[in-house]
C-alpha cells in the first residue's frame, strides 16, 4: 500500500492506522517529512495481511486531519 498526502515543505507529520473505526485504536504506521514540493509518502507493506485499514494523517504537533490519496502498486496491489 502507498500512501500520499500533501502538507507544507518540511512539515513532519505521522501516518496513522487503525484496523476498525468502532471503536478506533490508531497506530503509528511511520513518521514523515514533507519533501521541498510538500509531498508526503508511506508505505504499508502489511495492509495485505489485514481484512481492513483505515489510515489518517497527524501533520505537526497536533493530530490535524490531512487527505491521503491510495494509489495501486506496479505489481496490481492496492
């Protein structure tokens, strides 16, 4: 699974997980900088493994709320 979202250049942000939203228990997937164009990138190598993941993005200090965008793999996976 490759994840992006956009937030301002340098901006460190957390990409968060959680395998149900009733009730949601997130998990740190990875810690990220926004690159000089402002992208933010993770992966996911175990999503396969789970029946369902919900994904949020925490950009600085505070957990705000940025879109992620979830883009098929070369291979065919999403």
């Amino acid at each position: 699974m490759r994840l992006s979202g956009k937030a301002a250049p340098g901006t460190v942000s957390s990409v968060l997980f959680t395998p149900t939203l009733q009730p949601a228990a997130w998990q740190t997937l990875a810690h990220t900088t926004a690159d000089q164009v402002g992208n933010v990138i993770a992966l996911d190598a175990s999503a396969s493994k789970t029946k369902s993941r919900f994904y949020r993005l925490a950009l600085g200090a505070f957990p705000l709320l940025g879109g992620l965008q979830i883009q098929r793999q070369s291979n065919g996976n999403i």
